[in-house]
C-alpha cells in the first residue's frame, strides 16, 4: 500500500467523520460512487485531482486541507 495514498485516506476520513457524513453521504454530495470513497480511505485508490477538489468542495474545505498529513520519508 502506498503511503500517501493511505495518509490522504485517513486524511479524508478523519475530516468526513467530523462532519458525521456516511461515506455514501458524501458519495452523493460529490457524485462519486460510495465504493471509490471507500477504496480512498482504505488508501487503495489514486485519486485524480478533479475528484479531489470534489471531494474537498463536498465537505466544505480547501482541497489543501485534505493534503495535510505527513508522509516520512527515508533519507540515505
């Protein structure tokens, strides 16, 4: 699993769940299938930009939002 993938899962979960939205809440709001935003928050999904800023514009925040996570990474 991809660890950015993953973190901007959690990330999108963690910011659904505040708002007390059922993934097929936001699934509807979004005019995504309830099956993509399941497969993003498992971190198994590439999200493409555009459903990003749907996402984003769904619960009602800056798509920028959605990209604050850490990510570690390795250095030699």
């Amino acid at each position: 699993m991809n660890v950015i993938l993953s973190r901007f899962g959690q990330r999108l979960k963690q910011i659904r769940t505040q708002q007390r939205l059922s993934q097929e809440q936001l699934a509807e709001i979004c005019e995504l299938d309830r099956t993509y935003i399941s497969g993003i928050e498992r971190g198994v999904r590439n999200v493409a930009l555009i459903n990003i800023v749907k996402l984003a514009n769904g619960l009602k925040v800056s798509a920028s939002s959605l990209l604050e996570f850490d990510v570690e990474t390795k250095h030699d």
